[in-house]
C-alpha cells in the first residue's frame, strides 16, 4: 500500500512539473508553409493575433477561420497569400500540457480553443 501511494505521488509530481514545463514555454507556435491552422478573424482593429491548431473561439470572443501558412519570416506567420499576419510568438499560451496538441497562443488573456485558459508566457 505504502509503495503505492508513493508511486502515486511520484506520477503526480511528474505531471505537475510538466504542466509548469509547458506553461513556461515560450509561447511560439511552431509552424511551416502549407500547414493549415486556426486564427482569429477580428479584423485589423484587433490585435489578439491568436493561432490554434484546433476550432474553437478566438481570445476576443470571435471565431477562429482556418487558413493555410503562406509563410513564416521574422517571427511572423503570414496566412493565405499574406493577406494578414500573427505574431509567432504570443504573451499568452493554452495551459492544457504537453498531452494537448492546441498549440494556442494570443497577445491576449482569454480561453484556449480547448476550453482551458490562457496563461502568460514565463520571460
């Protein structure tokens, strides 16, 4: 019983320093040309500049379109024929864990496309 109270609390200390690890992450969504991706549609006057790799809601309220990366230069990832661009790297990113695949950051606080909340990205 003993030992399987430690193991136990081994697996859980596992997972919390591993949803720290992630939340501490820098915030950059990894992407490529071609890959097609999740991003806010609020418009020029809006500057969340959130990305997902799944549907969900942008952190401004608005829904996420899917689009296709035409590029990715100077920290910026261009979608479809470089008619708007985000910002890779965001101030916000989802606190699901490494398990979750959302990949969602924002310049702004809000929900993640998986429903959990975004987190500030640790300097």
């Amino acid at each position: 019983m003993k030992q399987s109270t430690v193991s136990l609390l081994a697996v859980f200390v596992a997972v919390a320093i591993a949803v720290v690890a992630f939340a501490a992450s820098n915030g950059v969504m990894d992407v490529k040309p071609g890959d097609q991706i999740y991003v806010c549609a609020c418009g020029e006057a809006c500057q969340c500049d959130t990305m997902s790799r799944n549907p969900g809601k942008c952190s401004c309220g608005k829904d996420l379109i899917k689009v296709t990366v035409t590029k990715v230069e100077n920290g910026m990832v261009y979608v479809d024929g470089g008619k708007k661009a985000y910002k890779q790297a965001g101030k916000y990113t989802c606190a699901c864990g490494p398990a979750c695949k959302c990949d969602t950051v924002s310049q702004n606080p809000g929900t993640c496309s998986c429903g959990k909340d975004l987190v500030p990205v640790k300097p």
